[in-house]
C-alpha cells in the first residue's frame, strides 16, 4: 500500500476499500506512515467524506488497534455518549441508576475543551476521586460495584488518541465520518451490548442546525448497527443550559440533588429517557413508560444515591468530603419581559473565563467557580430581578458579568420553549 495513492484517491472523492484503511490506520499507529501524511488523508476525508461502509471500516481498524474489554457472562454491559454540551451532567446520575438495575456500565469519558464541559472535571472535584484508571481497575470496579466513569486508557483505541491530537490542530475536528469513527471506536472498545446517544442541537452544542444533528446522529446509529451493537440516538435541545449548575463542584451538587430526587425537571426528563432506551435494549422493561418507571424507583428508594457514593469510593473519593464553592454575586434582568433567547454557548465560556474550564488541554481547572441560572426560556421576569447566580471570586466578576448580561436577550413577548427531546433514532429506522 502507497499511503500517497491512497491520499490521491479520497482527495479525487473515490471509495477507499477495506484493506487500504486498514494498512493506513495500522501504519500510522505503529509510526511508518508520518503524522503529515495522516494529516492529508484527514483533511481529504473531511473534504470528500466517507461512505457508510468506509466509516465503518475506519472505525473498526482504530478499534483493532487497541485492547476490547471482556466481560464475564450474565450481565448487559451498556453505555451513553454525548456529543458535548453546557451544565450536562447527565452521566453521574445515569451510571449508578443503570447499575441499580443489573447492568454493567464502564462508562469512558473525556474532559473538557471549549464551552462544553467534562464529565473527568466535574468528578475530580470530588476530593481524591481517581479519573485514570487501568483496564484492570475499570473491569475490577464495574463488575463489582456496576458503574465505573473513568478516563480512556492507552490501551483503547490508540489510534484514535494520535488522530484526534492531530485534527485538533488541522482543522479537522468538524468531520462527520471521523467523528464518528472517534466515538464509536472508542465505545465499542468497551465491549458493549447497547448504547444510547445523546447528540445536541443548538447554540450551546458542537451540532448548531437540526440536519448537522441528524446526519451525525444517523452515521453514529448507521455504523453501530453495521459493528453488531445495538445502538439508539436521541436528538435534543441545547438552546439553553441542561439544569441549573454551570461549572465542576456545583454540577456534582447538582447530580447528587437529582439521585435524591431533587433534580431540576429537564436533568430529570433526559437521565431517565436515556436510560429508558438502554433498559429496553437490554430487554429489562418492555416499554419506555415502564422503563422509566423503574428508573425512578431506584431514586425514590435512595438505591441510586447509595451506588453514586459506591462509585466514588472505589475510585478513591469522598463524596461527603466538602467541595469547594466560590463566593456567589448575582446579574440581574435589566428590564421586565420575557427571557426570549440564550447564547449558551456565551456561558461556557464565561465559565472558562473564570477558570471552570480550558481554552487549551494544559489548563488548570478551578472546581469552585460556575453559574446556577434561576431562570429558563420562556419565563416571565421583573426589572432587577436575579437571571444568574455567579460563583467566582470578585476580582473575577467584572471580566464576566458583560458577556453574562448580554448572553440573555429579553423581549415584550413570550417565546414557546421547544421540547428537550426531539427525536429518536434506531438502527432500524436506517437502511
């Protein structure tokens, strides 16, 4: 294989077969393809794209170029992605529910990197919580207590780590067939019966248009249905905040709230319809009425709160521990209306600018600041009345409460707030 003729042919828009990204990906990660030439084949697909069939070859060629987890029989081992988006923090409430139910989930996360927050930053808020665990530790751990959230390990899809160092940097990022090879690679890695995906629309979400969202959504479901995993996507809304906490320490807060059945009304909605899905899939409920259902008794019950804390015990945390919280200022409405618009997007990173999240991987993340937002889309306010409450030290205040106030459009007229879940798609809806 001549890695120049293979970059000419998807540069000229031609199908790539199976074997020329296999000796592709397998070359470039034992280091005899250079990372230029990886860089020129990146950016030929981003410009030409790649087939179904092609995405799903990349996929598993960066699948094969790591160690799969293997799990022992008797229990469905599930999982959830989601592409990004600001105040989630659907996965430390869904991971312990999940694993209330006898299923297995050994759920690999990320960090951080512009307006969207990592689920990694948020736990290690928690005093001494452990985020990179070995495959040894993540198998022990998920087959003991049910649930593990961890970092991804060199071993799992190497191939991915060197690719995705490089488009970060190429301008690269935003390619759907490499997208999706990135995540499916990595989740597939996790040997896996079923996964759900959470893919975002809106101004706080990488996906900003509906068709974006769509057609990431259909080749993430198209490709697990062509690797044998049972995969469903959910398309929902990010034109505002998931929740109220905007930060680390206080999204941890706010997890716990909702696993005591105290969660705000739309973390609640998501966290039990995304787990609903992974129920059914499993074959634990026969509908997503009853799967939910059954979700929620494990709230009611306090069994959800307890495996949170088993959770972060065997990875070394003290959930009872005190997380720190910077002192709290409010901005508030300028003029009575109705909230009409949010730049979510303008929130993350006023987080950032606080120090609640990186501009660039080498960052320090400062756990205590953030932003709890008291009011939603569609709601009526007052002149003076509190829209956000910021967490930060007052010498910070003022390079924030600008871009805060102005993230916020009010109008004369209320808005209608459109649904939080939008769609659903199946593998079985795909041809």
């Amino acid at each position: 294989m001549n890695p120049v003729h293979v970059i000419a042919k998807k540069r000229d828009g031609l199908v790539l077969t199976l074997d020329e990204i296999a000796a592709f990906v397998s070359g470039f990660t034992s280091g005899t393809i250079p990372d230029y030439q990886m860089s020129s084949l990146a950016m030929a697909i981003y410009l030409r794209g790649m087939n179904a069939e092609e995405t799903a070859a990349l996929t598993e060629q960066m699948l094969a170029s790591g160690t799969q987890l293997a799990w022992h029989p008797g229990y469905s081992i599930v999982d959830k992605h989601s592409t990004g988006g600001v105040g989630d923090k659907v996965s430390l409430v869904l991971a312990p529910l999940l694993a209330c139910c006898e299923l297995r989930v050994p759920m690999i996360s990320g960090r951080g990197l512009g307006p969207t927050g990592g689920t990694l930053d948020k736990l290690e808020s928690i005093p001494g919580f452990r985020t990179a665990l070995t495959l040894a530790e993540i198998q022990s751990i998920t087959e003991r207590v049910g649930c593990v959230i961890t970092g991804a390990s060199a071993e799992i899809a190497p191939a991915d780590r060197k690719l995705y160092a490089l488009r970060d940097v190429t301008a690269t990022v935003a390619s759907i067939p490499l997208i999706t090879a990135s995540i499916m690679s990595k989740k597939l890695a996790e040997g896996l019966d079923a996964l759900v995906l959470d893919v975002k629309i809106g101004s706080g979400a990488f996906m900003k248009t509906r068709e974006q969202a769509t057609e990431l959504a259909e080749s993430l479901v198209r490709t697990g249905k062509r690797t044998g995993l049972h995969t469903t996507a959910l398309l929902t809304d990010m034109d505002q905040p998931l929740g109220r906490m905007i930060g680390n320490a206080i999204e941890v807060d706010e997890a716990v709230d909702a696993l005591s059945g105290n969660g705000p009304e739309d973390l609640v909605e998501l966290t039990l319809r995304l787990g609903a899905e992974l129920l059914l899939a499993a074959g634990k409920a026969s509908d997503i009425k009853n799967a939910a259902s059954n979700l929620r008794q494990h709230v009611n019950s306090g069994a959800a709160s307890e495996k949170l804390r088993e959770m972060v015990a065997a990875q070394g945390g003290d959930l009872d521990a005190p997380r720190a919280r910077a002192p709290a200022h409010i901005i508030a409405a300028p003029r009575a209306g109705f909230v009409h618009t949010i730049d979510v997007k303008a929130l993350g990173y006023a987080v950032i600018d606080l120090g609640g999240g990186r501009r660039k991987m080498s960052d320090t993340i400062d756990h205590s600041v953030g932003l709890e937002m008291l009011v939603r889309v569609g709601d009526a306010v007052t002149s003076g009345q509190p829209l956000v409450r910021v967490f930060a030290p007052l010498e910070k205040l003022p390079e924030v409460k600008t871009s805060i106030a102005n993230s916020m459009t009010i109008r004369e007229r209320q808005t209608q707030r459109r649904p939080l879940i939008l769609d659903r798609i199946r593998g079985d809806d795909l041809p």
